[in-house]
C-alpha cells in the first residue's frame, strides 16, 4: 500500500476501481443468505433430479411470464431445440431468424434438422425487421424465431400477423429479455412458444447452464417435457427419439431465490441506461441503440455503435472498463454457417450493426460512482 501511494496512479491500471461488464459477485453477496439456505435444503432432501425445486420455480416463471406452462430444460440452446421439435420443425424445414443474433438462435434449428434462414435486422434497434420477413418465407418455412435481442422485443404483433397469414408457427428468443414487456405483454407470452436462458449473466442467471420453454399451450409443453425426458413419459417406456435436458434442481432452487429479485433487478438496469442514455445522447461519435415504441426495455445489455469500436473497446479495457461485443459477426458471416452461401454485402443493416457494436458494463448492482466512470471514460 505504501509503493501504491507514492506511485504515480497514471501509469498504472485501475486495480482498485475496475467496472466489469457484470459483476456477478455483487449480486451473489446481496442475496447470500438466502441462497445458501435454499440450495443447503436442496442437497439435504436427497432429490437432485426433478426435483421439487424444479415443480415450483417452473410454476412461479410461468406465473411471471403470464403463460400456463413452463419447462425447465438444461440451457438454453436446448430451449430453442426443444421448441423447435416441439412444433415439428425437421430435416430440410425452414426457421426464418435475424441475421444480428447469437449463434444459438442458429443451433437450436439445426440440432433440429431444420434450416436457419437469415433475414435483416432494423438499423435502429439490432431487431429482426418485420418487413424482411415475408420476402423470405417459402413452401418450405415451418417457423418464425424473433430475438428479443439485448433486453427488448420484437415487433411480434406485426410478426404474429406474417405467421397467421402464412400458417406458421412464431417462436420467442427470449433468452435475454427476462421480464421486458411489449404493449403491457410480458416476453415469453407473445409467440406459440419461447426460450429462455439463465445463463449466468442473464437477467435472472442461474449458478451454471439452465433454461425453460414457455407456452400457452398444454400439447407444446407436454411435448418438450417429452423429448427433454428421453421421448419417455414413463421410465424405460420410450415413445419418439428424445434426450437428456432437464433443469438441475440445485439451479432451479437458485432461481427461486432470484426469481422475486428480477423486476427490481430490472428497473435498477432502466435506471442506469437511462443515465447512459442523457450523457451520451448528444455525441456525434456514438450512436445509441433505440427502444422500440411500445416496449418496456430490461436491458440485459446496453450497446452503443461507433465507426472506431474496435480502437475504442481497447481504450476502455485499458482503463479497466469491462466494454464487450454482441455481436461481433453475424450468422452469414461464420465459418460454421458458410453452407448457406450467403454473400458478404446480403444483410446490410446486421452488418454494419455487427461492424459497430460496443457493449458497456451494466448490472443492478452498479453503484454511482461506477456508472459517472463509465461514462465519463466514454
């Protein structure tokens, strides 16, 4: 401490004042009591698989998310694969999904047999734009997935009207929009069915992989339970190709514990955006990422777009400001998905979008202080 004092603080980092992008041990220590007790009483019961953490938190998500059911699946990668064989996407069917996405959106509805089909984003708010849907759906499209990408919704009553007039199912990415809402209707409810991830860094995060499908429908829900339990709805009597993807009962303790948190949680993240919002507006180096109108945000991530990201997000990590990228390459632009032969220039919003983005720290626990560092280091 003596060398730090009489050191000259400019060439050293910030050790002592670092923002993460989020910092999931200031979560963890808010709630610690509350955790340990759950999780203590979980592993004292003996019941580890489906357990009646399980039956609870499924039941209490599905109340949040104002739907009938809820299955508790192991990630949410399983989520989308689930959902997508739930409503019968197979070899060769078609899944139009934004071009602007994390790559599962694209790996549930392969892990399918299905074929993911790339449409443009809107430039405005990185969502999937409706009025690039309908140009692309064909004899062969099944389904419609929407990204409710970084905490807001799609335009789902636009996409739900394209999905009626073509006889297609609509599925929620709601990976990362825990509690948004979308004209006073919660994410998770607008759609046939929706995924959802409780990825630790999630909104509501789990304490390792987790996810659940959510649904209005009781045949949708019975049909993921099915096939996440072995195709079995009784032991050893298997009646389709199914596997192993259940919610871990010591997660789903977790999340319960969470789970009466999240909406504070939330409002705690609007508050911060917010303050992001006001100081950055009037910069002509950064463009905000807009909220749609009609939507209540959550903000499981806040991105600007700025021509010198890549530069920029060096200068913040050098100054001990955990800045992120989501999404650095767009679905058409991996290696993995090069079979699709889609052309470089094919979705020019996603691109740019992909080309730009830049993530800052936001979670609840933020304090002030923090919040002022970032953006004064912005």
């Amino acid at each position: 401490m003596m060398i730090l004092a009489n050191t000259n603080e400019t060439t050293l980092p910030f050790v002592k004042s670092n923002v993460p992008l989020v910092d999931l041990l200031e979560q963890y220590a808010s709630i610690a009591t509350e955790l340990e007790e759950a999780v203590d009483a979980c592993i004292s019961s003996g019941q580890y698989i489906q357990g009646p953490d399980v039956c609870d938190f499924e039941q209490a998500f599905a109340r949040y998310c104002d739907v009938e059911h809820c299955v508790g699946v192991a990630s949410g990668t399983d989520a989308l694969h689930l959902a997508c064989r739930a409503i019968g996407v197979g070899y060769g069917d078609e899944v139009i999904i934004p071009a602007h996405t994390f790559v599962a959106t694209a790996t549930g509805v392969c892990l399918a047999g299905g074929v993911p089909v790339p449409v443009d984003i809107d430039p405005d708010t990185g969502l999937i734009d409706p009025q690039k849907i309908e140009g692309a759906v064909t004899s062969k499209t099944k389904a419609i997935i929407p990204v409710h990408l970084y905490g807001q919704c799609a335009d789902m009553d636009v996409i739900n009207a394209i999905a009626r007039r073509h006889e297609l199912f609509v599925i929620e990415d709601a990976a990362q929009a825990h509690g948004a809402r979308y004209r006073d209707r919660t994410a998770g409810s607008l759609g046939d069915l929706a995924a959802f991830s409780f990825y630790p860094g999630k909104n509501l995060g789990a304490y390792g992989d987790g996810g659940a499908v959510t649904t209005k429908d009781a045949r949708i829900a019975e049909k993921v339970r099915l096939i996440g339990n072995y195709g079995a709805h009784n032991k050893y009597e298997h009646v389709e190709f199914g596997f192993n993807s259940r919610l871990d009962t010591i997660q789903a303790a977790i999340l319960n514990v969470k789970l009466p948190h999240l909406s504070e949680w939330n409002a705690r993240r609007r508050e911060i955006a917010a303050r992001y919002n006001d100081a950055l507006s009037e910069r002509s180096d950064i463009t905000l990422t807009k909220c749609a109108t009609g939507n209540t945000h959550v903000y499981h991530l806040y991105v600007i777009r700025c021509a010198d990201r890549d530069e920029r997000l060096a200068r913040l990590k050098a100054r001990g400001i955990g800045a992120g990228m989501h999404y650095p390459y767009p679905i058409h632009r991996l290696p993995a998905y090069s079979w699709l032969n889609l052309p470089v220039g094919r979705f020019p919003n996603a691109e740019a979008f992909a080309d730009t983005c830049l993530s800052l720290p936001i979670y609840a626990e933020m304090d002030d202080e923090q919040i002022q560092r970032v953006i004064d280091t912005v």
